[in-house]
C-alpha cells in the first residue's frame, strides 16, 4: 500500500483540495482501490466525499481524527488530509504512517515565512532525518507572471527539495469540490490547463523518485 500525507502547519493553503484531487486521480485515472483518512476535525475530505455520487469510483472515507485509522488489506493508496497546527507527537504519530509527504506553499510572504519554521521542525523529525520519508514541494493557488510568484518560485527552490508541481489559481476545483469529484473527472476541455499543472506531480508520485 502507498501511503501519502499532505501535510502544512498553516491552514488554508489546499492541503483538502490536493487530497480530494489525489484521491480522484488514483481511483479514476488508475483504477486503484483508494482509501481518503482526513484528519483535520473540519471534515472537508469527508465534505467532499458525501456529495460524490455513486455514479464514480469508490473511494473509502475514514474520519481519522475521531476513530482508528483501519485500512482495508487490498488497499492501493492511502491518501492523508493532515490538520492544521499539527506538531510535536501528533506530527511524529502522522510521520510514522506515510511514504511521502506532498508540502503545498501559497504565494505569499506570510505563507513562506511559516513554511520556513515548519520545514525545520519536519527536518527534525526522526523519519526524515533517516530518510525514511520522501518531500515534494507544491507551489499552490498561483497566478504566474505575477512579482510574487516569481518570489515563491526563487523560495522553493531554496528550499532544497524536490519542486514537483505548480498549481494555478482556478475556479475548477470549486466546482469539482461541490460534486465531489476532481478535475480528471470533469470534461477535459473544461479543465485541460489544470490536468496539464498536475503532470508532474503524478509523474513524480509514480515515480520512485517519491519513495524512500
């Protein structure tokens, strides 16, 4: 089983969204049995699999922040919607359960700033201090061309680890999120700029490049 948590101390940056997206993707486009755990108590992974209709592939929701984390044995991939503020043992206990690690940066100074102090923190964490876990980096939510991209771009770079995807800035994934689906579901011609963004991310995560 591929276990893979998406993980940011600060709220609001699409950690959900890129989960719900993964989750979509592996059971969609690859026909793999996918388990969706979030353990943020705001339930927006759960949100989203209440409005999805049976009429897609099954995906399996676990609330994990209120009860066990049982994963049926023919699972493919785990896919972790991670809280925000997650430190200390509750970081550890979620480092424990994942391959790789997907970290989604907004482009704004605030957001790099704490990114900063929450990589040091995950840097010190046992498993990738070992190297047992692999980090991709995702630049989220952005309008290219603009200053402050061109910031964040120069940031991740800096960072030191694998940049593995940029996300744009779109209503796309509202409106998959109101269905509960993601965009490889909706019609290609609505959504092919944002399929095109999450290449090299899926390339990444099938690669073994990914995995420790």
């Amino acid at each position: 089983m591929r276990t893979i948590l998406v993980l940011n101390a600060k709220g609001g940056c699409g950690k959900s969204t890129i989960s719900t997206n993964l989750a979509s993707y592996f059971a969609y486009e690859m026909s793999k049995k996918v388990v969706l755990a979030d353990f943020d108590p705001q339930e927006s992974s759960m949100a989203w699999l209440e409005a999805r209709a049976e009429q897609w592939p099954h995906i399996e929701g676990i609330a994990a922040y209120k009860e066990p984390l049982r994963v049926p044995k023919d699972t493919d991939y785990l896919i972790m919607d991670a809280p925000a503020r997650v430190h200390g043992k509750e970081l550890t206990q979620l480092m424990r359960k994942a391959e790789t690690i997907l970290f989604p940066v907004l482009p704004s100074p605030i957001d790099m700033r704490a990114a900063v102090k929450y990589m040091e923190e995950l840097q010190k964490t046992g498993r990738v201090a070992r190297k047992e876990v692999k980090i991709g980096v995702i630049a989220n939510r952005v309008r290219e061309n603009t200053i402050i991209f061109s910031e964040l771009y120069d940031f991740i770079k800096s960072m030191r680890l694998p940049y593995v995807a940029t996300l744009r800035d779109t209503q796309n994934y509202i409106r998959a999120e109101e269905r509960g689906i993601g965009i490889f579901e909706m019609a290609p011609s609505q959504v092919y700029q944002d399929l095109e963004d999450w290449q090299p991310l899926t390339k990444w995560l099938r690669s073994k490049r990914s995995m420790p």
